[in-house]
C-alpha cells in the first residue's frame, strides 16, 4: 500500500500547494482530508482543509435563482469566490475571510465568517471541488466506493444526526426525527436518488478522470488500494 502522507510529502513544492480532493455525498471526504491535514501537520507541514459547501450560495440566494432543489449542484456553489481564494493564496496573501456553513442552519451563516491563515497545503474538500479548473491545483483526488456502500453511509449518517435533534426544536431536523423510523427512510432514499445520485452520475462521476489519484475504499471506510494516474 501506498504511503499517501509521505507520498504527498515528497510531491510538496514550498511554500504554497493546493490539493483538492472530491468524491460522492456521504463517501467520507471530509474525513479523508483531516485525516491527511493531521499527518502532514505532524510532519511540520501547515495544513488547512477547507470545504466547497463554505461556498455554497445561501438559502435565500437559491430560493430567489429557483435553484434550491439542485443544491449541492454546482451551479449552487459561488465558484468564482473559492477561485478567488486560491489565487489571493498563491499571490503571497497571508490571511482571507471566507464563508462559513453550518449544519445548524443549513445554510451560510449570515453573521459569521472564519479566517483561513495561508497554510503551506491548502485541502480543498467537496462534491465540487474539481469543477474548477484543473490549473488551481497541484494534486487532485477522487475518493472511490463501492455505490452500495456509499448509499448505505448516506442512510446511517442522516439517520444518526437526525435523531440527535429530537429535543432540539430550534433545529431544522425536528419535525423529521418525529416521523417513524421507516417512513424517515423511504424520503431519506428518496432524496437520495432525485438529488445526489443525479449529482453524482452529472456532475461528480465526471470529474474522476481528471484525478491524479483514486482513493479506494472498502465496506468499513478503510483505504484498500490507491491509484495513481
């Protein structure tokens, strides 16, 4: 197997590289990408993630475009602006404000920003983050499953967070944690199937061949092989 950290390592150029890594909803990106941040970091390479649903538009703004069914769609995203980020990073910028999405809301927060410090590897996370050009980034990884698995990920983990929000009226998950148990399922899948697997087969699917590298991984989202291309 592939040391990726050390892989990675050894492919660093100073001061400044951009890693942008994608994959389906639900296929463990985020996780992937900490993960990777905290090796790096350990090797004292500065390592900051950030994710694409930071550049989401918000609720209201897709409500207005008529495109709050198709978020998560790229043409939801305020591309332009993560273009922005990269570029202002590779010019020498030493710290931007950018977005902030809260899971909370689901949706930016409309008070609140955060500061990203210029790190010496930037991780750019999300469904999203190889629809912009390829010039922006030094590496590029697709995170590959089984598509089984994958919908399968999906299901647990909204059935999880949603039951954490039964006695959190303020949460916009409330009223779902109330259904019964199957009826919750039959509209989780369903949502499944009208909007991410059509993300994924039209927009995300697509963005595999422009990968340097596929991430492959197994039932218990363990890393089982690695290609490079």
């Amino acid at each position: 197997m592939i040391d990726l950290d050390n892989l990675i390592k050894s492919k660093y150029v100073a001061p400044f590289m951009v890693i942008g890594i994608t994959g389906s909803v639900a296929v463990g990106k985020s996780t992937f990408a900490h993960d990777l941040a905290d090796k790096l970091s350990q090797q004292n390479i500065k390592t900051t993630v950030i994710s694409t649903d930071d550049f989401l538009m918000s609720n209201d703004e897709l409500h207005e475009r008529g495109l709050f069914d198709q978020k998560g769609f790229p043409q939801t995203y305020n591309l332009d602006l993560l273009e922005k980020v990269i570029t202002r990073f590779r010019a020498g910028e030493k710290s931007l404000n950018i977005p902030v999405y809260t899971q909370g809301l689901a949706d930016i927060h409309p008070n609140e920003t955060q500061i990203i410090e210029l790190p010496n590897i930037l991780i750019v996370e999300g469904v999203v983050a190889l629809q912009l050009p390829p010039k922006h980034f030094d590496l590029k990884i697709y995170i590959d499953a089984d598509l089984a698995d994958i919908k399968e990920w999906y299901l647990s983990r909204t059935l999880e967070v949603t039951a954490l929000a039964k006695d959190d009226p303020s949460s916009w998950r409330y009223d779902y944690a109330k259904m019964p148990i199957d009826e919750f399922t039959q509209l989780v899948m369903q949502v499944w199937e009208n909007t991410n697997q059509k993300n994924l087969d039209q927009y995300i699917l697509p963005t595999k061949s422009l990968a340097d590298m596929i991430v492959h991984f197994d039932k218990q989202h363990r890393i089982f092989d690695i290609e490079l291309k």
